[in-house]
C-alpha cells in the first residue's frame, strides 16, 4: 500500500467511524435529507432527494459543471437515494467514452444479521445503475464480518473509492470488517477482486 493510499485510508476510517459509530452507539438513526455531494476535485456533483425518512427511495441527479460561461449539465437521473455517494466525473467506458461513474451507500442497516434486501453499495455509470450489493452479499455468512449496536448493524470498513488502476482502468475499493479488500469494476460494477488482510480494528460492537 502506497503512503497516498495509506493516507487515504485512515482519514477514510476515520470518515466511517466518525458517520456510523457515535451515531450507532448511541442508536439514533439519521434521518434522510435532500443534500449535494460533489466529486473530489469539484468537476461534477450529485443533489439527492430522498422519498421518505428512511430508505433508498428517492431521486439523485448528476451534473457536470460547467466552464464561466456555460450552465452545468445534468447528465443522469437514478430513482435512488443516499446520504453517502463516492463521484468519479471522467472513467472511460468500454466504448471508450468517458462517463460519470457513482456509488452510493445503502441505508442505516436494521437489525443484527446482514440480509439480501438491505443495500450495501449500489453502482451507477452512464446513466444506467449497473451492479447492486445487499449486506449480506458483503458479509456473506461470517460472523466476523458484522459489527452491531442495539438495533443496527455494519459490514464495511475504511472505503478507498475510486482509483486509477494501470492505464485507464478505474476501480472502486472498499474493505470489510473481517480484514478483505474487495475490489470492483468502475464500469460494469463487477467484483473483480476480493484479498484477505488484517481487520480495521474498527466497529461498533459485538453481534448478539
């Protein structure tokens, strides 16, 4: 792992644990909200509407923005809502054409046991949502692979996001709270790699 990456890793635990521990021990879910999420260089951006309080329900629309004197444009609208969204504005398709590709967080998870209606992350590039994952998909049946509170639960880790991995292949990355770094296609969604290494050591407490 490179010291970039390192670096990224750690301000990005730090992100998770700072949006899903406190909150969680204190077992107080947030509450949807219509809010913006621009991509790390400001070069496009998502406004995310949800349908109701809780849930995945809702609308999120993309834009790119625009030079001085040109609006930004929008580019794609999901029927889908979350309060945590990772931007990449410029990752080239297998056409050859770039597109913005995004992923979203799914919902607080309820319960204490990962299940395949709960959405974990979901995938979207040029226009089209392309891959989805349920918690239980993430965490399949290993135990050490969830963290829970009273009422909810938790299967990822620090999220590494989008990176650029050898000429123009762009990749997403997350980890997973027993030690894998699970390694996906920006374009089609795809898991293309899963590697075990060391837990967190991060979470928000034992399962029942």
């Amino acid at each position: 792992m490179t010291i970039r990456k390192t670096a990224v890793a750690c301000a990005l635990a730090t992100m998770v644990c700072a949006w899903m521990a406190p909150d969680a021990k204190a077992d107080e879910e947030a509450a949807n909200y219509t809010h913006v999420v621009a991509s790390p260089w400001g070069r496009c951006y998502v406004r995310s509407a949800p349908a109701s309080g809780y849930g995945s329900e809702g609308v999120t629309e993309v834009f790119v923005v625009g030079d001085m004197d040109e609006p930004d444009r929008k580019v794609a609208t999901y029927d889908f809502y979350s309060l945590s969204f990772y931007l990449s504005c410029n990752v080239i398709g297998n056409d050859g054409v770039p597109e913005v590709a995004m992923v979203g967080l799914g919902p607080w998870a309820r319960g204490h046991t990962p299940d395949d209606e709960t959405v974990a992350l979901a995938f979207f590039y040029g226009g089209r949502e392309v891959a989805r994952y349920s918690t239980l998909d993430i965490a399949g049946d290993n135990p050490d692979a969830v963290d829970c509170s009273v009422s909810h639960y938790q299967v990822l880790g620090p999220i590494y996001g989008y990176i650029r991995s050898g000429g123009e292949r762009t990749v997403f990355e997350v980890t997973t709270l027993d030690g894998r770094t699970l390694t996906f296609d920006a374009v089609t969604g795809d898991l293309v790699d899963s590697v075990q290494g060391e837990p967190p050591g991060f979470g928000i407490g034992a399962c029942p």
